[in-house]
C-alpha cells in the first residue's frame, strides 16, 4: 500500500523533477549533518560539562563551576536539567538550548546570564533533590517550590548559597586567566595534516 502511493506521487514528476529534488534534499541533508557537526551537536547529548563551553560564553561558568565543590559530584545538567524522565530532560535541554542559541545570533544576551523561571525552578527542584536529608530533616528548607520562593512564601536556595557554584560571577571578566577546556577542531585529523604538509 505505502510502496503504490509513493509510486503514485513519484509518477506526478518528470525525470528532472525527480533529479533536481533528489539533488537538492542532498544539499539538504548534507548541509545540515555539516553545521550540526560543527557545531558539535553531539556533545549536548552527553553529560559532559566540557561541552558547555563550546559557546565561549559560557567560560566563565565552567571556571567557577570546576572551582567549586560542585565539579567534584556534580556536572552542568545535574543542576540545569529536570531529572524525572529521559524525556523531560533532552527536551528541556534542547529548548534551554534553543532560546541560548537565539539570544546569542540575536544579541540579546546579558552580560551576566541569569536563570529565568523555568531554569530556576528546575534548579530549586534539583538543589532539592541531592540534598533531600539535609532540606526535609535539618533545615526543612526543601518543603518549597521556586514558585511558592518567588511568591514570598519562603525563600530560594540560592538566597542564602549565592556563589554556589559560580561564585563571584557578576560580569563576563570574573574569571580572568581561567583555564577552561577548548573545544576540539571540527577539522577531520587527516585533512590537518594534509594542510599541514602543503605549508
């Protein structure tokens, strides 16, 4: 059945057609394969936190983080993404991704990147969860959600624990001489040294 309406919608073509489409959904796909590789798409799928600093702005962020004592238990996504479902993750992190992408190209970032609420209410509910004991024995400080903090009904864990994990960060210059992980060269190893040998 499938195999006779794709004849039927190949047969509304002329051979030209056919080639011209053929060619350019190559140009298509080919395109993009190149710019999503990069472009390193393929380490947002990872938990690795290296792979946040391929937007440099973003340096600043891993300084302080790998400084912290967060960089020994915990990495980016531990924090800024949800963690009830594998779903509820890679979406949230591809839409936060999306929106940093579109402030970036659209200059409209800020100087110091801040959490909106969606952010920080998936990192109140994370400093929460990895430190449950210590937010429902001792201090009971984890029985508040970020929107019930931002209404005046308690307040945001961070209210109190400001510089964890990206102390200091109050402009793009918080971090000067920080050393931070530089994203590997998109260019194939044996095209490097081929270009190598023509110098």
């Amino acid at each position: 059945m499938i195999k006779e309406k794709l004849k039927a919608i190949l047969s509304l073509f002329s051979y030209r057609q056919k080639v011209f489409l053929l060619i350019a959904g190559g140009l298509v796909v080919g395109l993009g394969g190149l710019f999503m590789y990069l472009l390193r798409m393929h380490t947002y799928l990872t938990d690795d936190p290296a792979a946040c600093v391929n937007c440099h702005i973003m340096t600043p962020y891993y300084a302080t983080w790998m400084h912290s004592s967060h960089a020994r238990d915990a990495t980016c996504n531990d924090c800024h993404v949800p963690h009830n479902n594998i779903f509820a993750k890679y979406f949230f992190k591809a839409k936060d991704g999306m929106n940093h992408v579109r402030k970036f190209v659209t200059f409209a970032e800020r100087q110091v990147i801040t959490a909106e609420d969606a952010s920080a209410g998936v990192i109140m509910d994370n400093c929460i969860r990895c430190h449950t004991q210590l937010n429902t024995e001792f201090v009971r400080t984890g029985r508040i959600d970020y929107m019930m903090a931002k209404r005046g009904e308690g307040m945001a864990c961070w209210d109190c624990h400001r510089n964890v994990p990206h102390g200091g960060m109050n402009s793009l210059s918080s971090t000067p001489g920080a050393e931070v992980p530089l994203p590997q060269s998109p260019v194939p190893q044996w095209l490097q040294n081929m270009m190598g040998k023509k110098r």
